[in-house]
C-alpha cells in the first residue's frame, strides 16, 4: 500500500528545498555597509493618526515618511483606528510623503498561492491610481521563501518585521526595521539611532497609529516626536523608503 502521508511529506519538503533555492538565486545582496547613515519612517494600514499626528511631526523636521496603504481598508475602522481615506492619502501624498504597497485587502500572504499575491498587489496599485509607489511591506510580518519571490517579481523592496539595521549584505525584499510601540521600551530604538550613527547602515522604523492613547501597535505623539529629534541631532540623513533603495541601488552600480 503507497504511504500517502509519507508521499505528501517528501513532497512538502520539496517544495520548500525548491523555494528556498530559488529565493536565494533571487535575493539582492547588497553590501551597504559604508554607506553614510540612512533613518526611514514608515508606517502600516495607514491610520489618519499615522498622517495628521506622525506627518506633522516628520514635517516640523523637514522630514517625509512612507505609509504603507492596503485600500481595501480605507475608511474602515480598525484596532489600529480609522483607516485614512482617499482624499487623506493624496493629500499627504502631494505634500512628498511615499504612499507604498500593502495589499490590497492586507493579506496575509503566508495563506495565499503566488498569483493571488501579486494580483492582489496590482488590485491596490489600481485603486490608488498613480499615488502608489513600488516599495512593500508585508501584512502581518507575513512571509517566507516563496512569499519572497512572489513579491520580487512585483516590487522594489518589501519590509519585514525582523528586528535590526540593514548593513553589509541585505536583501531588499526581507528588510529588517525597528518597531516603534508604546508598550516596549524606547530605549530599544535610540540604542538603533546611536548604533547607525556610529557604524552607518539603514535602519528603517516602523508603526501604525499616533495617538494620545495608541494602541498596541502605535505610539503617542511626544514618543515619537522624540525619535525623529534624536535622528536630526545625530544628523542622520531621512529618506523615504523608495528614496533610500534608489540610493542603495546606486551604490551596487558603483
């Protein structure tokens, strides 16, 4: 009798022999490292704190950020507040801020095959009509081998969730960052901004809402006013996302 469990085991892995090999064939290695300091904001879903609250602050610096948007959530209500609406969006967008890819209906694309992925990516580019840029961050943290390759095919960057300053050899489609939430220490993030400002790299941060009360993914308003006058006093230089990976790209050139 065939071992049917045993079939789908050895097939399994594979698969994930197979995805591994061909992501790392795809991954850009790119050794950064002597590169002057680099600081990015970003921000997920898009909440109207994010852009009334966190804008504001990157704009009293003379700063931009880049929001990661999945239009399937405009206007809706979230743990993370009200989602920013279209008007919202290209308003801030005018104003030099990156309005980046989230998915469309933020999936979690651990739960989709590879053509769902990048159909629902081109869905969000649709909706937002010329605002969108190419730089993507994955809903959830979600992603792996295949994921990553999916999103290669389809965008210039993706950030991750794994914590760290993207120096010596990177991969433009895993990009670590730093969360920046209330209910962790920010300790953790100035540690970052001294640690780039002394040894150079890209360190890119990440939240959702801005709010007196954020939730447990945001922060308020003081804390992060605070990070982005630590970047400015170290005179670390700001860019957005898409910004920042031109700049690495050039440097590969070079």
């Amino acid at each position: 009798m065939t071992n049917l469990g045993g079939i789908a085991g050895l097939w399994g892995g594979f698969q994930k022999r197979m995805w591994l090999k061909i992501a790392s064939i795809n991954k850009k290695n790119i050794n950064i490292s002597s590169l002057p300091p680099m600081v990015s904001f970003t921000f997920d879903d898009a909440p109207v704190s994010s852009f009334v609250n966190g804008g504001a602050v990157l704009e009293q610096f003379g700063f931009n950020g880049t929001y990661y948007v999945a239009a399937g959530l405009m206007g809706k209500i979230t743990n993370v507040g009200q989602i920013a609406d279209m008007e919202i969006i290209a308003h801030y967008g005018q104003r030099g801020h990156e309005i980046g890819n989230h998915t469309f209906d933020h999936m979690d694309c651990l739960k989709a095959g590879i053509e769902s992925i990048k159909q629902n990516i081109q869905m969000n580019r649709s909706a937002m009509n010329s605002l969108i840029s190419n730089s993507f961050a994955y809903p959830y943290g979600s992603r792996d081998a295949r994921t990553r390759f999916a999103i290669s095919r389809c965008t210039d960057s993706a950030r991750g969730i794994s914590f760290g300053i993207n120096k010596g050899l990177i991969d433009l489609w895993d990009l670590k960052a730093a969360q920046v939430y209330s209910q962790n220490s920010m300790d953790d993030c100035f540690s970052l901004v001294s640690e780039c400002a002394a040894n150079g790299g890209w360190l890119i941060f990440y939240t959702h809402d801005v709010n007196e009360t954020p939730s447990a993914y945001g922060c308020k308003p003081e804390e992060f006013t605070q990070l982005v006058k630590a970047v400015r006093n170290n005179y670390l230089t700001v860019a957005t996302v898409e910004k920042a990976t031109a700049i690495v790209k050039a440097f590969r050139r070079s």
